[in-house]
C-alpha cells in the first residue's frame, strides 16, 4: 500500500516524541526512589509528598494566579491587535504588528535580560506582577495567531448587515463578532495559560524569591532525592497541558463548524 | 476633503492596534532599547556609567571564550536545526500526501501535544534519561551488562544535540506542512504526465515548491536553539555553556550589565545576518507564490 | 427637481420604446423620486471612484445599476447604503439629506452579495435580527418573522440553523431579514451571481414578483446585462465611475448610446460608413456592404467618441438570413457568403460577408435566425440573402 513506509516512520517519530514523557507517570507511580528500571511496585506516595509540600502548593498558588492573569491580559490585547490588523489598513501596519509579534521568534532570554535590566534600572521590585509582565508579552504573539484566524474568517459583510439591520457599531460587535470569535477567545485563553504554565525562562528570571511550578522543578533538580515528587508533579503538569489543549481544540473546530469553514487541521 | 474615509480607516486602525503596540512598546522595544544603550556604556561598581564606549565590543570580539561558546552554540544549532529539519520532512509528507483529510487534524493534534507540554520538563527528562543514575546507567547495570556507569550520555554537546532536537522536533513539522498543503495536487500529475517517475517529480516538483515551508523550519528551530538556556544549564551540566548562559552571567553572576548587552546585541546580529544570508541564498524559492 | 426620467447623459436620449406595460411606466413616472444623487464624487485616495453621478430613482421603481467590475456601481449603492462617505455632492432619500445620516439611520436595506447571514443564529433569528428594538411583543414579532418567511417561500423554516441553508434559502432569509423592517429602498448587491444558471433565473421572476407585491423601491448592482434586462423597469450603465446610460431596458438594448453601451449589452455588428451629407431631418451615409442609406436623426446615437471611424450598428437579429433564391419579405436585401455556422438549438448564428457594389466582401458580420419548423438552415461556404431594414440601424460618430 502507498506511504506505509512513511506511516511506519511516522509512527516511530510518535514514539520518539512521547517515550520521554510516557517515563513521568511511570515513574511518579513507582515506589523505588531512583529513577531505573526494573521498577520496583506501585504507589501514590509522591503524589501524597506532593500535596504536602508547603512551597510547592506556594508555587502551584502562583504559577495559577500568573497564568489567569497572563492569559486574560494577552487574550485582550490579542483581540485589539488581531482585529486592527484583519480589518483595518493602517500607515506603518507591518512594522507595527512585526513588533508585536517578534516575541515569537526571539529566545526568551534576550526578553528576560532585557526586561529584567530595565525592571531593576527603574527600581521595581521583582514579584510575580513581574513574571505577569512578561508572559501576557510573549502570549501575545499566540494569541494574535489564533484569533486573527477568528476574525479573518469572518465575511466583512456580516457586521455591516447587522449595522444595516439597525444596530450600532457597538452592538454589532456585541451581537454578532463577539459570538462568532468567542470559541477563538476562548481558544487564544487557553493556550496562553499553558504557554505561562509551563514557562520556565522569564519567571526563573523576573520572579524574584517567588516560585513557580516550573522554577520550583528546577531549583529541586539538583536533589536525586526530590527527583520521584518532581516525576509526579510533572505528570499533573503534562495531564493539565494535555486536558487544556484538547477542549482549547475543540473551541477551535467548534468556532470552524459555526462559520461552515472546512477544517485545515491545528494551530499556527 | 477627498480621501476622508482612508484617514478615517487609518485613524480606526490605529487607535485598535494601540494597546497591543504600546504594551510591545513599553515592555519589549524600551527594553531592547535599553539593552543597545547598555552595549555602548562603562561598567562601574554597582552601576552603569553612561559614556559611550566601543570597548565592551572590543572586548567580546577578542575573547576567546566568547569565540568559543559562540562556535559552540552556532554548532549545536547547525546540528539541532539539521537533524529536525530531515526528521521532520518525512513527517510533514506523510501528513499532507497520505493522511486522509478528516484525519489530519487528530495527526496535527498528536503532533503538537509534546511541543506544548512544559519545556522544561522535557529537557529534565532527558537528564532523567542519560544521567549518571539515570534510566539508561541505572537498567543497564542491573541488568548486569555494565559494572560502572556510562560516564560519556550526559555533560556534552551530543547530548545536548539530542535532547534540544527532540524538545523542537514539532516546530519543524508544522511549516512544512503547511507548505506542502498548498501545493496544487494537480502540479504533480502534471509532472507524472509530462514522463517523470514519482522520484523525479518529488524532486522537481515537490520539493521546490515545499521549500518555503523548509526555510521557515529552519529559522523557527535556529534562532530559538542558538538562545537556548536550559539545555546546556541541566543536560551541559553547567560545563559546556552557550551563548545565552554567557549573557545570563555577565548580566547577572558578574554584574557586568554593558558586558552582557554587548555580548547579547553580538549574538543577536551573528544570529540575524545568518539568517538574511540563508534567506538570500534561496531567495529563488521564496519568489515562488502559489 | 424638474427632470422626469434620465439626466446621466449629457444629452437626451431617444424617446424609449415601451414593450412592458405602458400602465407601469406611467405609474412611474407619476411616483415620487425616492432616491436623488446629485454630482456625486467619491475618492479613495487618489483613485476617483465616482465622477459625478446624477440620477433619479423612483418610489415603488426596480432599478439596475449595470457594468463592469470596478465601475463604481457597487460604490455607488454602498454610497446610497450609507457604508461609504461620499467625498462631494448630495445623496436625498425621499427627500431627505443622507449626509450626516449612518448606515443604521437610513431608511434603507440591504441584501448583500454573500447574503451575511449570521451563522451561530436560527433562521427566525436572523430574520429577526433588525427587530430587537422593536417596541412589539414577542408573540407579534414571531408573527412578523412568519409572515416574512412566507413571503419568500421559506414558512416553516424559522428553527434550521442557518449555516445549513443552501444558496438559494440564504438568498431568501437575507430578503425576509431586510423586508421585514419595511425599508422605503431594498438595495441587492449582486444578489444572484452565486447562484446557478436555474436557480438564478428562478430568483429573477421571485424577485420581479416579490418587488410588484411590497412596492418597495429596489436597487440591484448586477454585472449581468440579461439579468439588468429581464428584471428591471430602469437601467444605469456605468463605466469608470460615470453613468454612460440611463434608460428603459428595451430603449438602452435597441437605442444604446454608444459603442461602449453597445457592446455591453448584447451582441452588436459595427460596419464602416461614410458619412456623406447631413440635414435637419436625416443623414446620408454609405455604409460598408449595404450601401447609401438616409438615417433620421432619432437613429443616429448623440455620444460620439470622436477620433473613431463613424459605423453603423445593429443587432444580429436585426437581419434575416435565407439560402440564395428563396423569396424575402425584407424591404432590402443583399447577397452574402456564409463563413461559419453556429447551431445553438432554438437558435442558429451565422457568420457572414456582405458584397460590396465593386464585388469584394464586407467585414464580418453576426446574424441570428430562430430555427423555426420547416426552415432550412443555409450550409458553409454557400450563398444567401440576407434581409434587413433601415430602421434597425443606429449611426454611432
């Protein structure tokens, strides 16, 4: 049959993509305490230590307050950004929205350093006010790539009906844009959560004495004792990531079925 | 009076687009901003003395490990970007000619699970993997086949290669995907039509036009691995630093915040002219529109 | 205003001939203007959109706004719509200055070109979308919706989602949605060009229909001349932003002002002429292939683009077509050589060379015959009469 070959070779690049992750609830349900095979037996301990560990749920605290805050910011800004630039022609446009975008293509670090040289020049003080800074900064981008996909796919004509109809500018937006766009939001929120989520660099660096989820794994890192509770949180972190992403889909393909669009498949 | 709609729509539009370029204004062009004027000023105990100077770039050009790091980390970058750039492109095929339509989203969806799953994560469970007690070591020896610990998995640039393609292997695929979704199927039976075999065709017809797609792989997976700061910091063990954990040290460790400027511009101008000149040599295929 | 019917040309058109109903022309002509566009010019930028368009629609009229794409005419009625600001002149509505009246202010409705209809709504939803500041009660405006949906032949379908609808019931909720307001203007951007070639001809007589029984004053921008023909009681044509023609459909078809109106609507010969004298009733010319002719002025076309050749203009039907030697009724008659035969089924169009009085051939000209039982349809290459009065001509100069 065509493309077995090639469906072969897909499927162990699959494998190659997940055996790596697949070793993080194998080995957060382990009861030996180094990470090796052969495994030793079955147990929820880790998780239990998990649970308990004050700076971790201190952490857990934190990564979720930056990540609502995060998404909510860059989601709204994300709608300024994406709707000036599908619907409206403007002098400097492209310098503008590469601007915007350039987070998407710059390491992270060079954001970090920056921000963190002008953050201290000026004298604020690093707390997860700051990490929020910088996440809703670099969800932006992402942001604008799903919803510009929303607006894009709207027929001009449907606001401009709706005006003709009688409404205002603003009840247009309200009534019919708003509606139509809302599985993008919701779609853009959700993934700006889990880019924040999961972000390590500008919290590692702007955070200040406060932990995150990801700084905290890494300050526990150096720790082979700590190792078997890192394994587990990561589980959670990849479940929720996993979980996020999948109903972030689904707004998607809803959001695609609502305009009778045909499905070109995944994001970006 | 006669073009007042057009200022209209500009004024609408700009007004629309001025949070979001603000917030970018403010948060990311102030503080590259800065970083520039940095490069250019003394160092001082504690401070920045703001007096223009070339000396911090004199300085990164002529230090050895700068040069160093930065062959280093292009190295690593070369290696990354070319091992996920051929992974991928059989993938990418695989998606777009085989996978049947209504089944290319749950494909694209599998696909980019891993790329949004925590980085660091990824990265560590590569350190879990070729660590000195690491799942490899530690099956191997109780299994008996080795005595000793493989000392030569983690602390060096293979395993820097290895862990920094899987953690951007994603990236790769998506762009030419993309690419190869627009290729008018119409074009490749032409070229079966015209007396080329499906070898030939591929290679005159597919792979040009799938070329934009494979440019673009190779600058997302590029410029993010040469700036990368976790791999060498966990699976570099600290002892085979790239360009971004020099930075990070002179800004930081060293307090030396026109040194880490310097040496951050540098980086970004050897990253952005290695990237026009690859743009350049083939500007043929981004001429191409479909 | 004091102007009756057409003030696009410079000057008058000749007198329509009126082949709908004489009763509906009248009427209109009795009717109130709705719509008055006086020296309306539009720019974007530096690109002048519309260049001065004056022209009257009245209460209760169909009118066409027919050209080419990126004449204006889709301007023109996003103009009257209220979407686009005009950059001079005046637009009335019934009366009224539209100046500093929005879009969602004015009077007027629209059916747009992809219909606009809101896909997350129901059917009835959309329609009554307009309605939400509508002082009536539920139950009355359900009513409403009903009756709208009745009206265009879509009673029942208030519950389906919308964007399961097929082209054409989109084309009739986005009708119902602007009718139900009770608009005085309905303007329809291209309404049917999505559509098939059936589907489309089933909405024009929908559409004249529907128009007759509400009596609102509709606008339709078509770039279809056929369409501009079967339905409308007035046409404007429009090329490069300016009204080249305003006039009754059978008027612009047989009397078309210029070549340029010629060519657009339908098929036209053009032969070569000689213009040999002219005086207060009639010119004499000596046109290619049929020879020396008196044309009444009424035939000769005002608008002349003055560094062309002068020609004669007629319609392929304007001529009869017969194998040689069969008996004509035609007041003249020539001979012709046929060089290409097409057969289209009801009708046959043949290709065919006049001769000359020196014995050479005419350029090329188009007849068309309706294959009538019992006809015989003359072979390529052969010879044949052909038939034709000088009443069917237009001089263009």
């Amino acid at each position: 049959m065509k493309g077995s070959g090639l469906r072969a070779y897909a499927i162990a690049y699959l494998i190659f993509l997940y055996a790596p992750i697949l070793l993080l609830p194998i080995f957060a349900f382990n009861s030996g305490t180094i990470i090796a095979f052969p495994l030793k037996g079955f147990t929820t301990d880790w998780f239990a230590q998990m649970l308990a560990n004050q700076t971790l749920r201190r952490a857990f605290t934190n990564s979720l307050i930056i990540a609502i805050s995060s998404a909510t910011f860059a989601t709204c800004l994300g709608v300024f950004a994406a709707r000036a630039s599908t619907r409206f022609n403007f002098p400097g446009k492209t310098g503008i929205m590469g601007l915007i975008m350039l987070p998407l293509v710059l390491p992270e670090i060079i954001i970090a350093m920056s921000m963190l040289v002008v953050l201290l020049a000026i004298g604020v003080k690093l707390s997860i006010f700051t990490v929020i800074l910088g996440h809703t900064l670099i969800c932006l981008p992402y942001t604008i790539a799903i919803l510009s996909t929303a607006f894009n796919s709207l027929d001009k004509s449907l606001e401009e009906a709706a005006y003709d109809l009688g409404e205002t500018k603003w009840s247009a937006f309200r009534l019919v844009i708003l509606p139509l766009v809302m599985p993008g939001i919701i779609s853009a929120l959700l993934m700006s959560f889990t880019i924040s989520l999961d972000e390590f660099i500008i919290a590692f660096f702007l955070a200040g004495n406060e932990p995150t989820l990801p700084t905290y794994i890494f300050s526990q890192l150096r720790f082979p004792k700590s190792i078997p509770v890192i394994m587990s949180l990561g589980t959670v972190l990849v479940v929720m990531s996993i979980i996020l992403l999948a109903v972030a889909e689904y707004f998607r393909r809803r959001g695609l079925a609502r305009t009778g669009q045909k499905d070109h498949g995944g994001f970006l | 009076m006669s073009s007042t709609r057009f200022d209209a729509e500009a004024r609408q539009g700009l007004a629309m687009v001025s949070p979001p370029l603000i917030y970018a204004v403010l948060m990311l062009a102030a503080p590259l901003i800065t970083i520039l004027a940095y490069s250019f000023f003394k160092d001082g105990y504690l401070e920045v003395i703001r007096e223009f100077t070339l000396e911090n770039y004199r300085a990164v050009w002529s230090d050895p490990i700068f040069h160093k790091v930065m062959a280093r980390s292009l190295g690593v970058a070369f290696a990354v970007t070319l091992a996920t750039v051929l992974l991928a492109f059989p993938v990418a095929y695989f998606l777009s000619f085989v996978v049947p339509p209504e089944r290319k989203a749950l494909w694209i969806f599998l696909i980019t699970i891993p790329f949004w799953t925590s980085y660091l994560i990824r990265v560590f469970l590569w350190k879990v993997i070729l660590g000195h007690n690491g799942v490899i070591n530690s099956t191997l020896t109780s299994l008996g086949i080795i005595d000793e610990p493989l000392g030569f998995l983690l602390y060096n640039v293979q395993a820097m290669v290895i862990t920094l393609a899987h953690a951007y292997a994603p990236f790769a695929i998506l762009p030419i995907y993309v690419a190869l979704e627009k290729i008018d199927r119409s074009l490749l039976e032409a070229g079966r039509d015209l007396g080329e075999s499906r070898l030939m065709t591929f290679w005159r017809v597919t792979l040009p036009l799938a070329m934009p797609g494979v440019i673009a792989a190779t600058l997302i997976v590029f410029i993010p691995t040469i700036g990368d700061y976790v791999t060498p910091e966990l699976i570099g063990g600290g002892k085979m630093p790239m360009v971004a954990n020099m930075v990070q040290a002179n800004m930081l460790a060293l307090d030396n915040k026109p040194m880490g400027s310097a040496l951050a511009v540098t980086a970004m101008l050897i990253v952005t002219v290695i990237s026009l000149i690859y743009l350049f040599l083939n500007r043929r295929f981004l001429r191409v529109k479909q | 205003m004091t102007d009756t019917t057409a003030t696009a040309s410079a000057t008058k058109p000749p007198a329509p001939r009126k082949a709908k109903s004489a009763n509906r022309y009248a009427e209109l002509q009795a009717a109130k203007p709705m719509i008055e566009c006086r020296e309306v010019h539009k720019y974007y930028g530096d690109y002048h959109a519309l260049r001065g368009i004056n022209l009257t629609i009245r209460e209760g009229e169909f009118f066409s706004l027919l050209g080419p794409s990126g004449c204006g005419k889709t301007t023109l009625l996003r103009t009257i719509a209220g979407f686009e600001d005009i950059s001079s002149g005046v637009v009335l509505i019934d009366g009224k200055d539209m100046a500093d009246v929005p879009a969602n202010k004015r009077p007027t409705n629209m059916v747009f070109q992809s219909y606009a209809i809101f896909p997350h709504l129901t059917v009835a939803e959309n329609v009554a979308f307009g309605l939400r500041r509508d002082p009536r009660s539920k139950a009355e405006k359900a009513a409403a919706v009903e009756e709208a949906l009745k009206m265009v032949g879509l009673a029942g379908y208030g519950k389906r989602a919308a964007h399961a609808l097929s082209g054409g019931q989109r084309q009739r909720v986005a009708l119902a949605r602007a009718l139900i307001l009770k608009p005085k203007v309905l303007l329809l951007d291209e309404p049917l060009s999505a559509l098939d070639r059936k589907m489309r001809e089933q909405m024009q007589v929908e559409l004249i229909k529907l128009q007759r029984q509400v009596g609102i004053t509709f606008v339709l921008v078509t770039h279809d001349q056929e369409e501009a023909l079967v339905m409308s009681d007035r046409i404007a044509v429009m090329f490069e932003g300016q009204i080249a023609q305003l006039d009754y459909p059978e008027a612009l078809y047989s009397r078309p002002v210029s070549r340029r109106v010629a060519d657009f609507i339908g098929v036209m010969n053009f032969l070569p002429v000689t213009i040999l004298s002219e005086d207060a009733e009639t010119v004499r010319v000596d046109v290619e292939g049929l020879g020396e002719i008196d044309l009444p002025h009424s035939q000769v076309a005002a608008k002349g683009e003055d560094d062309e050749q002068p020609m004669i203009g007629f319609r392929p039907e304007a001529m009869s077509i017969f194998p040689e030697g069969q008996p004509q009724t035609a007041p003249r008659q020539n001979g012709a050589v046929i060089d290409e035969v097409v057969y289209y089924g009801d009708m046959t169009y043949y290709d065919a060379r006049l001769d000359e009085v020196d014995g050479t051939l005419s350029a090329p000209v188009r007849i068309s015959m309706r294959n009538v039982f019992g006809r015989d349809i003359p072979d390529v290459g052969t010879r044949a009469t052909v038939g034709w009065s000088p009443s069917s001509l237009i001089l263009f100069r």
